[in-house]
C-alpha cells in the first residue's frame, strides 16, 4: 500500500449530508479516526469568507480565505475535509442566486492544496440531491434564516438553474482535470442502514461496522409554513426574529 497522503474535498453540494456526516463521525469517535476528519467549525472564519466571496465577489474576501485555510489546515497528513460553506453562500441566500462563485472557488483550493501538499493525492467529492428536494431543502432553511416572502414555487423558478447538480458538477470537474472528482448520490446515501453519514464513510473506503447511526434532525412539517407567514406579516425585523425563535424552541 502507498504512503502517499490523500486529501478528500467535500465541499457541496449545500444541503446534502455535511452536517450529517459531522454528526456521525463525532457519534463514533470510538470506531473512527478522529484526526482523519476536519470540518467547519475547525476552520476559523474561512466558511464565512467564502460566503462573503460568493456575495459580493470581492477579491479581497478571496484572499482573506485562502490565508484563513493557510493557518487552519493541517501541516501533514491524509485529511477529508467535510465543509459546505467552502462552496459559497447557498443559492437563495440574499445577493446570491446560483453556485457561479464556487466556479472560481474549487480551483483556488485545488491550487492552494497542491501548494501545500505536493506528494498527496487529492480528491474532490460532491454529493448531489434530486433538484426539487433540493430546492425544498434549501427554501425551508432560509425561510427560517432570512425574511423571505417568496412561495416555494417563486423561490423554485428562480433559483433552478442552482439545483441542476450534476450539469454544475461537470463544469467543475472540467475546470480542475485531472484532479479526481467523484459524485454521491443523497438518496443513495439516505438509504444506508447507517445513514448518510454511514453511506458516504463507507463509499470513501472507512470500515463502518459497529458504528451507530444518528437521528436525523426533522423541523415540524408546519414550521416552513409558519416562517413565510411571519416574514410576509407586518411585523418589524426584530419582532419576527424572535417569533421564529420561540417557534424553533417550541
């Protein structure tokens, strides 16, 4: 077997088990290595870097990013690197209509690890969703996050070209050849008896058995419908923030 170091970027598509391949990596911490995973939380502030970057395309926010990840990454070793806001804000998000910023993003990190890591054998993983489950997804977060007042169906229509995952992860793929680039299916994952988290360690290889699964965290069916109504009342901003607080809490 090789020597050689391997590091897995796994960074999109938003709302497609990183936060759940984060949940059970740390559910397991006795039957996984540790030392092998780095997520968000790990990364100071070069997730909200890479949000700022997808906003306002400011160089200087792609700059700030990459010195950010020079100090959080690690000096050696084989490392995947588990982070959807490294793919920019998501679609939807305010200023932000489509994944055209993580265009320029994925390159500059594949430049940046092949700076930092030489020898090592660099991989780019995404994880896909089917678009309207995606968009859903996505809507239902925001909803939440933001005061958004369009319907599901104005939000679909104008975020779709976001959710056409594979045509995006194509282009991508393109633009970093030959680095290898690799898809997972969300559904696919989903189904794993493990879950998500479970799915994508064991299509990277890990050895899975005896891990335990973890819930996933479901809002109640009615909590989407609830934040549209109070982002389109006549309430003022800090009013409908704590409603929608007290509604989380509840």
């Amino acid at each position: 077997m090789s020597d050689r170091a391997e590091i897995i970027l796994h960074i999109g598509f938003h709302e497609t088990g990183h936060s759940a391949v984060q949940r059970f990596v740390r559910k397991n911490t006795d039957k996984l290595p540790q030392e092998r995973f780095l997520f968000a939380d790990a990364l100071g502030d070069a997730p909200r870097f890479a949000r700022d970057y997808a906003k306002t395309g400011n160089p200087i926010a792609l700059g700030d990013l990459i010195e950010t990840l020079q100090t959080a990454l690690p000096k050696d070793g084989s490392f995947i690197l588990s982070a959807e806001d490294l793919s920019g804000a998501v679609p939807g998000t305010p200023q932000v209509r489509d994944y055209a910023a993580l265009l320029s993003l994925l390159p500059t990190y594949i430049e940046l690890l092949a700076e930092l890591y030489p020898n090592a054998h660099l991989r780019v993983l995404m994880t896909e969703r089917q678009a309207e489950d995606w968009l859903f997804a996505v809507y239902r977060s925001l909803l939440a996050q933001y005061r958004i007042r369009l319907t599901f169906a104005e939000f679909q229509a104008a975020h779709f070209d976001a959710s056409q995952h594979a045509e995006i992860a194509g282009v991508l793929a393109d633009l970093i050849h030959p680095v290898s680039f690799a898809r997972l299916d969300f559904d696919r994952l989903n189904d794993h008896p493990l879950g998500i988290g479970g799915g994508l360690l064991e299509a990277l290889g890990f050895d899975v058995d005896g891990c335990v699964p973890v819930p996933q965290d479901e809002p109640p069916a009615m909590l989407w419908h609830e934040c549209l109504r109070l982002n389109r009342s006549t309430l003022s901003n800090p009013e409908v923030r704590s409603a929608k607080d007290a509604l989380v809490k509840a």
